[in-house]
C-alpha cells in the first residue's frame, strides 16, 4: 500500500514538474515575442536613455480553471507596472499537471527587465 501511494505521490509531482516547466517556456516566449514599441517610445521620452535596463516585478495567481487574477506588478514608474500588467494579462491558460480542487490556486511572481532600444 505504501509503495503505490509513494509511485502515486511521484508521478503526480513528474507531472505538475513538467506542466510547470511548459509553462515557464510559454511565459518566456509571450514575452519576448511581446511588441515593446509604445514602451519605448514613451520611456524616452520620460528621459529613459537607450540601452537602460528598467526592471519590474509581477506578481499573479492562476486559478483552477488556468485563469490569471489578482495581478500586481511593482515597478519605477506607471507606464512599465501598466505594461507589465498587460503582459501578463496575455499569457494564455495554464495546465496544470494536477487536477486541483475548486478554489484553489498557484501564485506566481515574475521578473520583467525592459531594455530601452531605438
């Protein structure tokens, strides 16, 4: 009884592993493949030179149906916690590995560094 417990308890954490792993992949590609053309612009002209490194930090949580909520992002300045925000706002569904029960949730918290180009 033991054993098949523990094989249980190993293959749902391979799986919620694996789905989290697919996840982190689709959050780096939405957000290199995001359009940083308005954020640049309006950082320059907020005195931004280019080449600046501004960083941000989004935290979210992702429900049991895969939808993001409560999403907050800290940064130096509006426009990049707005856009910040926004991007996490485009992130497609997450799913889980791990059916989870009704009401339950993950938090996520997610770096963001703008790099200000031409």
């Amino acid at each position: 009884m033991k054993n098949s417990i523990l094989l249980l308890l190993v293959s749902l954490t391979i799986n919620f592993c694996y789905s989290q792993g697919n996840y982190k992949t689709i959050m780096s590609e939405t957000i290199k493949n995001y359009d940083y053309t308005k954020i640049n612009e309006l950082a320059k002209k907020m005195g931004y030179s280019i080449g600046t490194k501004v960083k941000t930090t989004v935290s979210f949580k992702v429900n049991d149906k895969g939808e993001t909520f409560d999403i907050t992002a800290k940064g130096p300045e509006e426009i990049f916690i707005k856009e910040s925000e926004k991007i996490v706002r485009s992130l497609p569904k997450m799913n889980f590995g791990v059916p989870l029960k009704k009401g339950q949730h993950f938090m996520f918290k997610l770096p963001i560094t703008y790099n200000i180009s031409e």
